[in-house]
C-alpha cells in the first residue's frame, strides 16, 4: 500500500472499455473491480466519476451507489454533447429538469459531488456550434447554483466565454469548482485561479515543454490531479516522459486481446497511474511527492467532501 493518499477526481469508469467492449467488440470481462483495485493498491482511495450526459450521470450515481464512500459522481452535458438537448424526447426543458433532479436527489444521497462536465469546447465545434454550447452552459450553470453543488469544468479555446459566463455566477458558488484536465495557457491559469477556481492536471496537461511551465505555476492550493481515463495517458513522446525516472512502479499492461484480470490494458488510462501524475507534477515543480500529494487530497476534500471530513490530513 502506498505511503501516499490519491483522490482521482477525473475518471471516466461509465466508459464502455471499463465494460471489455472497444469500438462495438468485447473484448474482455468487466473488470471495474480490477481497475479500482489496481488503484487503491498504490493510494488512490477515491474516485470521481464523469457525467459527459444524462445517461452516463445516470450510470456514475449507480456506480457510486455500487461502491458507497469510493465512487463519487459529477452530473451534467459535457459542450461536445449539447446536442442532446435538442434531441432529447420533451426538449431542453426536460432535460434540464432531469439534470437538476438528478443532481439534487443525488447530492442528497451523498451520491453527486459535482455538477459537470460542463463547459465551451470551441476546437470541437463539429460536434455542437458555439451557440448551443453557450446557451447550455449558461442554463447548466444556472442549475449549480441552484443545487449548490461546485462545478467540474470542461474549457478548451474559449476562455473569453467560458470567464465571463463563469464570473457571473461564481459570486453564488462558494465552492467555486475544478477546471478538469487542464491545457491551457499561463495566462488563462493565472485568471482561472484569481477566479478563486481549482486545475486539474493529468497526462493531456503535460504533453508539452509550455504545458510543464503551466504546471509549474500553478500555486499548491489551487492544484488537485486525476487521470481522465480512460484517455489522457503520459506518453514517451510528452514532455513530461524525461520525468518519470524513479516514479513508483505501475502494474504490467498487455493488450485487449491478452487482457487478464491483474493487468492494465495498453492504451487504455486507469486510475493506477496518477501516481505518475503525482510524480511528474513533484519533479516539474522542484518539491516532494509528499506534498503534492497532501496538497491535491486537501483541495479536493476541500471542494467536493468525496465523504471526507474537510480537516483530514493525507498521511
């Protein structure tokens, strides 16, 4: 067992690959016990479990139903799917309705500790137009405050819209929230952060040398780390891969086909490895594991509880 304490807040467990199944072919068991296992073995006792839509929310609350004071859920549409809110049976009334009741009835289980992915996607505008990311983000917002749950946010090439839609109503969101696998620039970090709102920080955070200095900026109390799985793996080709020497030892990874129960998949991110996250984000900083990892478990009690008293330490 790790000497460390990990709360991966960003983890996409609904995602069919934790099923086996990989572009429509099962390929193995499910294996989401495997995973989380894997996990806990080396300190991460919590995990956060994205809703990118109302289906996959509805799944995040059952896992964390499934598995009471280790799985979490957040509870929204992610912008690439806001869509859905025009294609939804009643229209975006009803499905706004559905999120606030889902989030209030899953806040008061104890359930959702989060009201996200929520957020402006402008480099994947193919997916949902600049107008209906807006218009859903802002009702979506309008929500949070309403659940009085901190926000998890997604924010990619629109931080102009994405601070003034957010600065309107942060004055009501005493929690604030976490900007999750952040890539942004310096500056956008530094106004987030003035915003009085958290980064998240996981292998898309560091692909490259501009990514680290961001990194590096980034003041310990404003920091929590996840790893997006299963995506936004640290590659050899990253920037980040020349840091890695001394990280703990991560489980073997096989492929799909040769998939076994004590393996992590190749390819395919898992929970396990932010303690490379951890790792990488100490030696790009100049400090210890020890405190990176303290400083990311207290913000993330901080913010979302994760059904931890706020003044506990991290060992």
């Amino acid at each position: 067992m790790s000497q460390f304490k990990y709360a991966d807040v960003g983890i996409n467990l609904t995602d069919d690959t934790f099923r086996g199944e990989y572009y429509g072919k099962q390929h193995h068991e499910d294996d989401t016990e495997h995973v989380m296992r894997r996990a806990v073995n080396l300190g991460c006792v919590k995990f956060m479990v994205t809703g990118s839509d109302l289906g996959e929310s509805k799944k995040a609350i059952a896992l964390a139903e499934r598995y009471p004071g280790r799985c979490y859920a957040t509870v929204g549409v992610h912008p690439c799917q806001a869509k859905s809110f025009v294609k939804h049976l009643g229209g975006p009334t009803v499905l706004l309705q559905e999120l606030e009741t889902l989030a209030m009835d899953g806040k008061g289980q104890g359930l959702a500790t989060a009201f996200g992915e929520i957020g402006l996607d402008y480099d994947r505008l193919h997916f949902a137009g600049k107008e209906q990311q807006l218009r859903y983000f802002e009702a979506q917002l309008d929500i949070a405050v309403r659940v009085q749950l901190p926000l998890f946010l997604h924010s990619r090439a629109a931080g102009e819209d994405f601070e003034s839609l957010l600065s309107a109503r942060l004055p009501r969101l005493p929690k604030r929230g976490l900007v999750h696998s952040f890539t942004g620039t310096m500056e956008e970090m530094k106004s987030l952060v003035a915003m009085g709102l958290d980064i998240g920080v996981n292998g898309c955070s560091m692909k490259t040398e501009e990514n680290l200095d961001v990194v590096k900026a980034i003041p310990l109390d404003r920091l929590q780390i996840e790893t997006d799985g299963p995506w936004c793996e640290m590659r050899a080709s990253h920037a980040s891969a020349k840091y890695k020497e001394g990280a703990p030892e991560l489980p073997k990874s096989v492929k799909k086909e040769k998939w076994t129960q004590d393996s992590m998949v190749k390819g395919r991110n898992e929970s396990a490895t932010i303690v490379h996250v951890a790792h990488v984000i100490a030696k790009v900083k100049g400090i210890s594991t020890a405190e990176v990892c303290q400083a990311a478990w207290n913000n993330s009690i901080k913010m979302f509880g994760l059904g931890e008293a706020q003044e506990q330490q991290a060992p």
